[in-house]
C-alpha cells in the first residue's frame, strides 16, 4: 500500500488516473450541469446522493477534490441501474463514471475512508469466493438465510430441501453435466482462477483484504467482527431525510 | 434490409433476432430463484418449437454481479466474457442468448468498448491466451433469451391452451411488464423497442391475450442496485425502490406483472411480503400480493404447463388468483411436493401476505 501512496503524491494527478479507465473515457464527456441524470437517478431520490455534482467535480480536474470524493461515502450509493446513461443530453453515463471512481477508490485503498465503501471487503469475500469455488456470482450453497430474512419463508423450505426441490424443478443441482446450478468442473474454475491471476483481480483482492485488516486493527475488530459489522451497521446520516 | 420513411424511424427500435442456432449461457440468479424458468426456456424451444439451442458443460459465471459490486478489474470480468465467447466459438455457434439481464448488459458493454477501443479488446485476446489458452470469434448475434420468446410470441399463441384473459368477464387480464434496466437502458438500440419503447415483454403479453398497463413509474429500476441489495445494511435502497413502483402501479389494479431479468421478479415479489409484513399492507385483492412472474413462466401458463412444475411455488407472492382468473386447473395438495411427488413439510407462511 505504501509504494501506492507514495507514487499517488509523487504524481498528484488523479484525473489522469481516471481517465485511464475505460468506463470514464466512455461515460465521460462534457456536463452541462442540466441536472436529467440526478432527476431520473433512483440512487438519489432516498440517499444523499447528486450524481450531477459528482460529474461536475470531476471534469473541474481538481486533485484535491476528486480525493475527497475517492474517501467518500457517496460514490457507493449509485446503484449501477444505468438509468441515468439513457437520458443524458451529452451522453455521459453517470453510472460508468461511479464505476471508474470506485475502481480507484479500491485500488488506491480510499475505500476504507468510509462506511459503504468498507462493505468491499464482504462483497469481495463472497462475490470472488463464489466465483473461484463455485463458478457463480451467487449460488444457494451460500446464501444464507438468517443473511436474507427478505427471502421468506418460502425460501427457507427451498434451502432446506435443496435436493428434492430443485430436482423437481428440473434443475442439476450437485451434480456434473449441463443444467441449473450444476456442479461447474475443476477445470473451469481452474481456468477462472488463472484468469483472475492474470488480469490482476487476485492483486486486488489480496489488496482489499490488506486494506480491511488494517482498518479492523483501527477499529478494534476481529476480522469476522469487522465482516458482520460492515455487513450489517448502518450509521444515521446516509439518507436525504436525515 | 432497406427501410425508408416511417420504417426507417421505427428501424432504430427493431433488433433482428435469428431464428435458430444459439449457444446459451446460464444466469447465476435465474438457477437459484427461478431453475424452473431456465428448464422450460429450453423444453419451449427445443421440444415444442424445434429450435437448436446448445448448451456447455464448462461455461461459467459472466462475473457481472462481482463486477457491478466493483470486486474485479474491468479486464477480469471481459476476459471471463472472452471465455465464454471461445466457448462458443469451438461448439461452431455464432449466435449467443444469455438467461440473465446483466449478462447481457455485461456481454453488450463488452462489445461496444471492444468496437471502441479495439486495443483493450487485443489486450483481452493477450489474457484469454495466456490464462486459458483459448481464442475466440465475437457473437454474430447477441440476443437476451426474452428476445427469442419475443420472436417466437405467434408460434407459442398458436398453441396456447390458456389465454390471458378472465374467464368470468371476458377481459383481458392487466398487465405490468417491467424490463430489466441493464436490457435497454445502456444501449437503446441493442433492445426490441429500445429504452423509450421496449415491447419484448408488452409484445408477448398482448400477442398472449393481455393489456398491458400504463403507469407513472413503469421505468422505475426495481431497486436491486447491486451492492445495495446484497450488502444488509443497504437493503432499504433495494425495498424502497420497490415500494415507489408499486404505490405507483396500485390505482391500475394489474392483474399480473411479467419481467425479463432474473433479479426483478424476485425482488417485486419478496419486496412485498416486506412491506406486508412491516406495513401491513398488501397490493392484491383480499390480502394477497400481486404475483410476479418470469416471462418463461408466463409462457409455460399460456401453453398448459402444470404451475408447480412451472416453480410458481417458489414465490412468496402465491399465484392463485391468477391461475382462477385464466381458469387453470392446479393441484393444491401437490403445491409443495418434492420429486417424485414426495410429500415434503410445507413452507411458514407469512404473517399478513396471503399465499393461497
Ligand atoms: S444528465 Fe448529463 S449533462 Fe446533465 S448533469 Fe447529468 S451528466 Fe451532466
Ligand atoms: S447508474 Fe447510478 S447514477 Fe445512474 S441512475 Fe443508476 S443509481 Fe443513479
């Protein structure tokens, strides 16, 4: 992390950091500051949340203020619906631009500065964790239920018949050859792990846990405190009528 | 194919969609809340109308959740993509229909910066070979799995056993359609209808004997957001997103609402018993929800399915009004059976939603 930092004040330019993301070079453009995008953004009609302002800070090329936004709690409100990509006059896409300043909030270590943005740790844990043991984004395997209580009870009994109603329903489940949920080879997840080494998603998730171990030091907090805590603490303040 | 004058507007709002020959890539979501859906996407298809759809053992996981969660690099989650195109490649398919929303979001923004930035996608070529040592052809087509139901609308109406309409009135039932926002909304012209006027869902509805409903909120996302779904703690963004679309739709009194994206269905429909269960209140008649369903779902009503092998039972919202109202016969006793009709322990029920 320290070599980051010090190339980051060496250079002091995070614009052009950004503009190397190919999500900012296609979802950033010139704003006019008409506002359609905050108008429409389903993000910013319950969080604190101006996606208009955020486009209007970053093409101000101003370091010190695309920092802040880099250590800040609203860049993990947008909720990449894109909604805001369709109706754009100048066609910007707000969403891309979030996804670039994210991506650099993570590999800079920023994301630790805030409350949603420390929830990259438990999204990485369980979204790469699925991908490289299952070979799916989510699977039932670990979807817990006392995680989910919005599932229903309808949920439960599918979790805890798992087998029976599947296989009713014509799924593969647990097992090898083609169909739902079925079990992906060890050599296709092989594959997805050599992809991960190679295009530098195993840097970063070593990095984001490097970052979060940190942070839980800070914190006091074991790391499966830390995982529970980011998980599920919500503080006052996220939300326009607070 | 030339068009002119009026043709030629609407032009941009048409997608040619190939009849046959499609390799088809799962969706994480549909498998683990809908697996019935995916099964009778194929059983459609393939048995009933004869289409060739492969599918492959080895393809994986598009990546787009972890992406959209921002948890790997844009090149990872292109280079898992690529994979699945070499995948297609060496099966010698060049039409790709992908079961999820996202996928195809994923798998569209893929191709537009490839097409724009054709370095990144040498690049991509660079880590496929390197990692899995694959190549690969780009789709020729790329289709969601709802444009094909959309393209096969007439063919599955020809065979309908049930229509949408109320057997006691006569009327067509009231439909909401809600489309996935990552369907049009980034690449208006890749969707049927684009982001103004999809018709994928309202098509099939109307061609099956529906109407469908205006209302103020149709294009409002359902409220999944990614992140602000699956961490706990940003769960309110997804519910309330949800609950403005349905005071929205409430004073048209759908009968029904159809969805094309995996994750949709299931947050309208969970969503609902939340709100049951927090407010109170309910969106159907007499304490029951409005029943949410995929638009495979809704085809396989249409063409006589039984509803359980159908998975109507896996929603929280329970289906049966519907079903009365299209005048579908149903075992209630079989609702919660396992394989082989194995009698399992039926499900908790819910303290306000009615489920049956
Ligand atoms: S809609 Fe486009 S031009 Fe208008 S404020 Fe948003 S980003 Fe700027
Ligand atoms: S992508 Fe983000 S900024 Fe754009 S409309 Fe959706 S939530 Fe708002």
């Amino acid at each position: 992390m320290e070599k980051k930092v010090l190339y980051l004040l060496n250079m002091g330019k995070l614009f052009d950091e950004l503009s190397k993301d190919y999500r900012f070079k296609e979802g950033f453009k010139t704003c006019i500051n008409c506002g359609t995008c905050t108008a429409i953004c389903p993000a910013a009609e319950f969080y604190k949340y101006d996606p208009r302002k955020i486009l209007d800070i970053v093409q101000r090329k101003d370091d010190d203020e695309i920092l802040a936004l880099l250590k800040s709690e609203t860049i993990w409100y947008c909720g990449e619906c894109m909604s805001c990509m369709t109706r754009c006059p100048r066609k910007n896409a707000a969403g891309l631009v979030i996804m670039a300043l994210r991506n650099l909030s993570a590999k800079l270590g920023y994301f630790t500065c805030s409350e949603k943005g420390r929830q990259l740790y438990p999204l990485t844990k369980v979204l790469t964790g699925n991908i490289l043991k299952l070979g799916y984004c989510v699977h039932p395997d670990t979807y817990k239920y006392e995680d989910h209580p919005e599932s229903g009870p309808v949920f439960k009994w599918v979790l805890d018949n798992k087998e029976e109603v599947y296989g009713r329903l014509g799924a593969n489940y647990g097992r090898q050859g083609t169909g739902a949920l079925r079990v992906i080879p060890k050599e296709d997840l092989d594959e997805l792990q050599a992809i991960f080494d190679e295009t530098g998603a195993t840097e970063r998730i070593d990095f984001v846990e490097k970052c979060s171990e940190q942070k839980a030091r800070e914190m006091g907090m074991t790391m499966e405190e830390y995982g529970k805590y980011t998980f599920e603490h919500c503080s006052r303040g996220h939300f326009n009528d607070e | 194919m030339i068009y002119q004058g009026k043709q030629k507007i609407w032009s941009d709002y048409q997608k040619e969609i190939p009849d046959n020959h499609w390799f088809y890539v799962r969706s994480c979501i549909r498998q683990s809340f809908f697996p019935a859906s995916e099964h009778y996407f194929l059983k459609i298809c393939r048995d009933l109308l004869d289409r060739d759809i492969y599918e492959s053992a080895h393809h994986t996981t598009c990546g787009g959740i972890a992406y959209h969660c921002d948890t790997i690099p844009q090149e990872t989650a292109m280079t898992i993509v690529a994979r699945q195109f070499a995948l297609m490649t060496e099966a010698g398919y060049e039409n790709l229909v992908t079961s999820c929303i996202t996928s195809f979001g994923n798998y569209t923004e893929i191709l537009e910066t490839w097409r724009e930035f054709p370095e990144l996608e040498a690049r991509v070529r660079e880590h496929l070979w390197k990692s899995c040592r694959r190549e690969f052809r780009k789709p020729v087509y790329l289709a969601h799995a709802s444009d094909l139901v959309y393209k096969l609308r007439d063919e599955i109406a020809a065979r309908a056993r049930f229509s949408l309409v109320d057997k006691e009135t006569g009327e067509p039932l009231k439909i909401v359609e809600h489309i996935g926002c990552h369907y049009s909304k980034m690449f208006p012209h890749k969707g049927v209808g684009g982001a103004e006027y999809p018709c994928v869902l309202s098509g099939m509805a109307e061609a099956w004997g529906g109407k469908v409903i205006d209302y103020p909120e149709r294009r409002h996302c359902c409220g999944f957001g990614f992140r602000q779904y699956l961490v706990k703690a940003n769960r309110g963004y997804s519910m309330s997103n949800t609950y403005k679309k349905f005071e929205s739709m409430e004073p048209y009194h759908p009968d029904v609402i159809i969805t094309n994206c995996p994750g949709c269905p299931f947050f309208l429909d969970r969503w609902q018993y939340v709100i049951s269960e927090q407010e109170g209140k309910t969106y159907g008649p007499d304490g029951h929800g409005i029943p949410v369903l995929t638009y495979e779902e809704l085809a396989g009503l249409v063409l006589g399915f039984d509803p359980w092998d159908l998975g109507l039972q896996v929603h929280q919202v329970g289906p049966e009004p519907l079903l009365d109202k299209m005048g579908i016969p149903y075992d209630p006793s079989a609702k919660y059976n396992g394989l082989d009709r194995k009698k399992l322990m039926t499900p908790g029920l819910p303290a306000v939603l009615k489920c049956c």
